[in-house]
C-alpha cells in the first residue's frame, strides 16, 4: 500500500469573507491574501513588514501583479483591520514597501488550512504555475461556499444530480466561463472531484473540519488525528469521507465539542499517521517502508491503524462511508441513548 501522510503541520484560519474578493484577478488575490494571513504572528494579530518581492517570492506570482492586488486587497475592509506601509531599503538596499497587515482576532464564520498549501507545487506537468495559482486560489473560494466543517459543496438546486455551476458562479462572485475552466483543470490536477449534488475538495492541505493546537499551532487532539486518518485513507481509496458531525456545547462563554462514535473508535484504534510518520523517522526509513515492515513481522500497533484494518476489512470500496459505518465495519457498538445523554466532551 501507498501512503500519503503529512507531518510537522502549522495551521492558518482563513475568514470565509474571502468571497468577498472582486476582480479578474480574484483567485490569484485570494491566495495573496491568504500568504500574507499565513505570515500573522497570531499573538499579535499582525503580519510585520511584508514586501511585494517577498510575497511574489514565495507563492511564484509576478511582483507586478502582487503590486497591482494588495491595494484592491486593503480597499475590503473585512480581511484587515488596518494596514500601515512604510517605504525603506531591504538587505540589499533596494527600496521596498513595507506593510504592516493587522487582522480581526476572530471570525464568525472561517476555515483552516496546513501552511505547506503555499508550497505545493499542483501543476503536475499540466498546467502552468499562474494557472495553478489560480486553482489554488478557487479551491480556498470554494471552501469559503462549503458546507461548515467539511470540504464539500453542495447544490441548493443541484443541476441534473449533479453540481450547478451558474449558481456557484453568483456564490463565488465570477464568470461561468471561467469557472467551468478553472474547474476542469482542478479536476485534471486532481484537486476537486465532481460527486452527487456537488464537489469535493480533494486537496490534503485544505482541513476538512477544524485545527485545535497543543503548541505554536502545531499538533492535534487524538479525535482530530484519528478523523484525518480515516479522511485520507477514504481520500486515496477513491471513497467520499466521512463528515466528523461534532455535537457542539455551550458551556457559558466556551464552546466544547462531543462526537461518541468517534470516540469510540479511536478508543481502539488509536495509531494515527502522525504516530507513522514520526515511528519511520525514527527508524530511519520511508513511511512505506516502515508499515511494510510492521505488517510483514505483525507488529501490534499496526492492528490499531485504521488504514490497514479498513483495507483488510473492506474488500468491496463503497462511493461513499459515514463514521457509523465505519464503527459498523469495526465491530463497534453503536451508540445508545443513555451514551447520547452523556455525551464525551472533547476540548
């Protein structure tokens, strides 16, 4: 089996204002604003002295067009709070300005995604980087129109079982022309996949639900490495994830968040590809070649890895699974009502 596991991740939160954003230029803008958002010293609510060449660097978008952007980008007053610009001399000596981005310290309503987003190179030998640029920038616009916590859009009128794309042409604020293209692409770079009544993002680095960090935004809760998990073992199965369907609490000002099934199923299968990652690092050797080992010589932890159980127990792939199913397909109990009256709260 191959595996695609991510680690040493660190998070930003990203307003679903974002569609918000007007232009020709509106998916590349996107991603610039969402590189200056990654920069944010999130103590502070600020991105210090950010130059255009930096930024154009750093997402391989033209100086020029950065130039052009940003000032569009400030004119919306919901991405920042304010901005201040300095014009000074950078190492070498050449005269930059220098912006100073300060954001809202919440949203109502935002999205995560893991920062190696910036760096990931989609084009696949198909598509240019500007065009790969602007993929990116729509599946960040995409999942500002998701429904909450997943990476799925779904049609209020779907068009013949399928997606309708004059009405997220008017959600996402652009032209059908170019979003049926920029779709098409994203589809042959493997970044959306079309499924009933909508799309899918397909993309690893955009989080399906939601990121609560131990330290520096870096690291994630049992229940939320055991969800990713299964997320993307259905995602390199060709399988429709399941939506994690958190129960939310109110408890005075803070909000706490329940899910039994998944709880119960991390209960027993709890080796995350997080632990994977870091046991091949320790010994040295690939990913693959670790969990071959492991199988080969029967190791016990591989047997509370869900990617391995659910491969052996699941011959026949369904389009799409639930995490009731899941627990089904794992002889896990299901829930009962005394369960769901005492609900496991999981910060």
């Amino acid at each position: 089996m191959t595996h695609t596991l991510l680690s040493m991740e660190q998070y930003t939160v990203l307003t679903k204002g974002i569609t918000e954003i007007d232009g020709n230029n509106k998916f590349t803008a996107t991603l610039v604003y969402a590189y200056i958002k990654s920069r944010e010293n999130y103590e502070l609510n600020v991105t210090s002295r950010l130059t255009y060449p930096n930024i154009a660097k750093n997402i391989k978008v033209a100086e020029g067009t950065v130039e052009n952007i940003v000032p569009a980008l400030i004119s919306k007053g919901a991405l920042f709070t304010k901005v201040d610009g300095r014009t000074m001399p950078d190492e070498k000596g050449e005269i930059h300005t220098h912006n100073t981005y300060y954001f809202a310290s919440s949203y109502p309503n935002y999205f995560y995604i893991n920062n190696a987003f910036f760096s990931e190179d989609i084009s696949s030998g198909i598509a240019s980087i500007k065009e790969a640029n602007k993929v990116k920038g729509l599946l960040l616009q995409l999942k500002a129109v998701c429904i909450n916590e997943t990476n799925k859009y779904i049609s209020r009128q779907p068009y013949k079982g399928g997606v309708n794309i004059s009405e997220l042409s008017r959600l996402l604020k652009t032209d059908r022309d170019t979003l049926t293209r920029l779709l098409k692409l994203a589809v042959e770079l493997k970044q959306v996949k079309y499924i009933p009544k909508g799309i899918l993002i397909t993309n690893r680095h955009i989080i399906p639900d939601y990121i609560v960090a131990h330290n520096n935004r870096q690291g994630k809760p049992l229940l939320t490495s055991v969800y990713h998990t299964i997320y993307n073992w259905c995602l390199d199965n060709g399988i429709i994830p399941p939506d994690r369907n958190d129960t939310i609490h109110k408890v005075g000002n803070k909000v706490k968040r329940s899910n039994e099934i998944l709880s119960r199923i991390a209960a027993k299968f709890n080796v995350t590809n997080e632990d994977i990652v870091k046991l091949a690092d320790a010994n040295h050797v690939s990913v693959n070649v670790y969990l071959q080992n492991a199988i080969e010589t029967e190791q016990p932890l591989i047997h509370c890895y869900l990617p391995y159980v659910l491969s052996r127990r699941l011959v026949t792939k369904p389009e799409y699974m639930t995490l009731e199913y899941i627990a089904s397909t794992l002889n896990i109990p299901p829930v009962d009502s005394e369960d769901e009256d005492n609900p496991i709260i999981m910060l």
